[in-house]
DNA sequence: AGGTGTTACGACAACCGTAAGTATC
DNA sequence: GATACTTACGGTTGTCGTAACACCT
C-alpha cells in the first residue's frame, strides 16, 4: 500500500472508468490497472470490474475512506510546509536586551505584524543570562543581547549586529550640556542611570574613576560604581533624563529624536569613551532556523540598519 | 512523499537516533539515512542532526503531526479490512421470500446474530419481484426467493437450493385426513390457502382442474383458480390450517413439528402433484461478494440442510 | 468496429544491504 | 579509538510507457 496507489484507487472510483482515471492521472491505462492491481493483491478485492463500470466492493468502500483521509492530510501536510515557508502560519518565541529593547523592539515588532500577519509572536525582554538561560531550556528560539560574554560557547550561533554606539545623554537645558568637555568624575555630581553593565564595562568605569581620582594599581572590587540607578526599562530612563538633571547611558539610536528636536544631548566626553556595546541575534547552534526565525533574523538586521542610519551622519 | 518513508520518519523521531530507529525498522541505517534523505529532499528539512542527536525541525513538527495520522489511517484500513473479513464489521441486507422466510428466517437470523454479533443485519421479506427490484436498485444485497423465474436473467446470479417440497396440509380432525388418497377437485370443498403463487405454479393447478373437471383443450386464462385464500405470512397460513378445516400449500419443512405431535399431516395427493418450488439465493451477478455475504450464504445453506433434514426421513 | 481492460516486454528509477568513508566525541 | 551518520556500489524490486492481446457491445 503507497499514497500513490491509494491515490490512483480513489481516482479511479471517482472517475467510475480505467481509461478516464489514467487520463486524468496523466498515466497510461496499463500503468493503472498495474497499480490497482498491485494495491488489491496487498488488500484484497476492493473493486468490481463489469466491463467499463467500476463500482467499489464493501472492502473498497471502505478504502476508499480511509484513502481519502490519508490523501487529505498528505495534501494538508505540503500545504502547511508552504505556509511554514511563507511565514503564513509558524511562532517566533524572541527575547530582547535591554538595550536592543529599546529601539529595536518597537520597529521590529510592527514590521512583523505588518509583513507576517499570520505569525505568532511571542516577545520578551530580559538580560543576556536570563535569555540564554531560555534559549537553552528551549523556552526561546531567538534573542537579541549582549553576546560578547557568549562568543565562545560553541553551542551558541551569534549574528553579530553592528557595534552598537552608547554615550550619555542629559536634558538640553542640563549644567553639564553647556561645557565644551565632560570627564566621567564630573558625571558623578549628578545621578548617572543606566541598566546593569556587563562586567567589562563596569570593570573599564571603576578603572577609569580610579585613575581620574589620582589612585594606581589595582581597583577594589567592591568601589563603587559609577551608576547610581539601574533599569531595564529603557524608555524610563529616557524620560528620566528628559525630566530631571541625571546622566544616563543609553544607546544613540534611542535618542536621535529627542537630540534632533533639540530636547536632549550627548555629552562630549573626554577622554572619549569608546563604548560600543557588541550585540547580536543568538541562537542554538546546530539548529536549522524556522522561517520564522530567518524573517524575524532580517528585520532585526533591517531594524538596526534603519536605527544606525537615522543615528549616524 | 510515501507511506514508507513516512513511517521511518516518525520512527527516527520517537526514537531519537538513526542506529536505534533502523533496528526498530528492521532496516540498515543506510537505507534509513536515504530514506530520510529522500524525504526531506520532497517536503525540505524536517530534522536536525547535531550529532547523535535528532530533532525534528519546526517544519518536521507539523510533517510528524501529520505523518502521525497518515499511519494511523494505514493500520486502521488494514484492522477494518481484517474485521469486515472476520464479518465483525459490515452490513448485510436481504430479503426472504414468503415460502423461505417461513422455515429459514427463524434459524438464519438467529444463527446470523450468534456467530457474527456484531454484524448489522437488515432482513425484509417480500415477494420475488419486489424482491428483485430492490435487488437491482441495490436496496438490497441478496435475496432467497423463487428463482425459476429468473434462471434467464444474466445480470442476477443464482445460488440454486435444493428444490422446495410443498405439500397440502390439514389438521389431524380434518375430514380429508381420513381419505387414502385426494384428488385436487376434493380440495375445492374447502378452503384452500396458500401464498400467491408463480404463474407456471397456477397454470399447472389450473390445467388439472380443467382435466379433472372432464375438459380437454386450451384453459381460459382467467378461469378460477385453485386457491381461494392467498397470504403471504406463511405463519398465518400455519395457524389457520390448524385451527380450521381448511386445506394449506404451504413447505413440508415448516409442518415437519406439528406433523410430528400429531396435529396435522399432508394430504396423499392423487395424482400426486410434484410442488416442488425452486428456490435460490439471488444476487447481482459481477459483484464480488462480500465476507458478510458469503457467511449469510453458508448459513442458508446450513439452515436448508437441516430443515431438509429433518423434514426428510 | 470501437471501446475497455489486461498481459508482455524493455527501460528507468527507487530501494536495499554491504562496504568504505567522514565527522564527532 | 569508538560511535554515529553518510556516501559508493551492485543487485533486487517497483513503476512506467509502448505494444500486443482478450473481451464486451
């Protein structure tokens, strides 16, 4: 029994005759009463032959419906296939930094909706250890984070996006927004917010205030940190910044508005701090992507250049 | 796409290794590997090989979901095609003349529901030529009934019975029991019943009345006939013979008890009048039968014997 | 004769098992 | 080196089309 020879069975009913079945299947009369034959040595009689009337025996009755399931779902099968490959049906489970929250969610999340309507989304924002604790445990297919601190777990496929510019911005009508240079010890008169560093960078702060007090060596592990209030939640600091005279460490493509409309700016920092956060789209390696996954994986990328574009010159 | 190919598929996912999954299939892990390969080069990548590992990508979800019920609807066309053969499942449909339904609608229906309990049954007793157009409007499977009259007809198959034997009856106190012998005009002082009957059947009794009554030539067609009770419920014709002096056509098998306790006995008919009904099991010739079918037809069969037995000696 | 279905034959593709190869641990 | 899977090769089986055959109307 194969779906092809169930196929020519239920054809042939349906046409009631070998030559019009054979036609229809694009096969010639010989090759049908072969299969049919083959189908019925396996199963049993299940048609009655009187001379160009072909009617169905009790056994082939009931073939004859199960058959049609069974081709029923065949077909359904390539179709959802298509469909899984048009993004028409299928889910993304995505997480996002805080930092590629904060101007990749918003744009990502509505070119999605807007191209694949049909897609289930399921978004989450969390740091890089959380996620990849999901995206381990399967709970995730996908997130965008902090991935310098992953580029060596193997079983980690990371797809790197383009540096990703921080500085620090104040209000407009900020003390600090009218000097020409700002040194990190100067931020410290002021709350300086930001989300929770990755280890690299906090160490490079401490290291950096250290030196500016005048102290060498080694720095204490436990000094405090530069930031006095952590978040997640981007979009608070934003408008925290935009309110009271704080500092806060936000990526430059989140504030290119509020720089353009004159409501914020970036702190000319000196010596400049290079800090460039390295972001990028991580996923368990040895897995091939969804199609899903590869279309949410081009509208991040879509997104940041969109982002960088509006940011940079 | 085919059933086979399928059936690995599922099974290299349930057990979770191309090793395990080829010995559970009784196949070499080659052909398994080609297989699968086969397989994925029609409906596109279906699962992820990492290395002693299988997981079935996002599009192998949906094809093992449907694969699934694909195989289910093959085992469960293979379990039905076992079950109708068993006749545990099925249906029969068939129809009993007036003359058969009376000796062997008891016994085959009760043997019909004994041995085959789950078979659904749809029995109906009628005249031949009802019986024989339900027959070719296939309201009705098969049928036992009077065939000589249809020995011609090509397109209904004939399961000869061994001939009918009829006899007129009457209860022990009838006056006719008395007699040595009784010609077929003594008949006429009595009531005489019997199921309408078939025309060479009444041609017959006609043509002996005629010479009994001293005339010779041609019979009118429309002189009275012999019975002057017709009904076609064999049981009525029983009762009403043992309750009243009337005389009754009806089979030697359906008196052989009353005969036996006394209460009624055949007439010694002189000349002896050869009632012999031709009998047969009806079908549409060219459709193979059905495993329900031929368990009805062998039950026939066995419920002619031992009515013919016990009839007989 | 015309149409319908089956068998006969040669060619091609599918499938299998054994054996050799490749990659991962 | 051991294990798990893939590729290579030769043989069997399945499937096709063309052609010849058998049968019914």
């Amino acid at each position: 029994m194969g779906l092809r020879q169930l196929h020519h069975f239920v054809t042939l009913v349906e046409q009631g005759s070998f030559a019009r079945a054979a036609s229809a299947l694009h096969l010639s009369q010989p090759a049908l009463t072969r299969s049919i034959q083959a189908l019925e040595a396996d199963l049993g009689p299940l048609i009655d032959r009187s001379y160009g009337k072909v009617r169905p025996t009790a056994a082939g009755m009931l073939a004859l419906e199960r058959a049609r399931r069974m081709l029923r779902e065949q077909r359904e099968l390539r179709r959802d296939l298509q469909l899984l490959e048009e993004v028409e049906i299928g889910t993304i489970r995505a997480g996002f930094g805080p930092f590629a929250a904060s101007f990749l969610l918003d744009p990502v999340l509505e070119a999605l909706v807007r191209r694949y309507p049909h897609l289930r989304i399921d978004l989450e924002t969390a740091d890089t250890p959380a996620m990849r604790r999901s995206l381990e445990a399967e709970r995730l297919d996908v997130f965008v984070g902090e991935s310098r601190s992953l580029a060596e777990l193997g079983h980690l496929q990371i797809d790197r996006l383009p540096a990703l510019e921080t500085a620090f911005f104040v209000r407009s009508g900020h003390p600090l927004a009218r000097q020409r240079e700002v040194t990190l010890a100067e931020l410290r008169a002021y709350p300086v917010a930001g989300t929770r560093l990755p280890a690299h960078i906090l160490r490079f702060f401490r290291q950096a205030l250290h030196e500016a007090s005048g102290g060498s060596g080694p720095v204490a592990e436990d000094a405090p940190g530069l930031m006095t209030i952590t978040c997640n939640d981007m979009h608070a600091l934003r408008s925290l910044l935009l309110a009271v005279d704080a500092v806060a460490l936000v990526p430059v493509a989140m504030m290119a508005d509020a720089c353009a409309r004159g409501m914020a700016v970036a702190l000319p920092m000196h010596p400049p701090t290079e800090l460039r956060a390295q972001y990028g789209i991580v996923s368990l390696a040895g897995r091939s992507p969804s199609p899903a996954m590869r279309a949410f994986t081009a509208l991040v990328h879509e997104a940041v250049a969109q982002a960088s574009g509006d940011a940079g010159p």
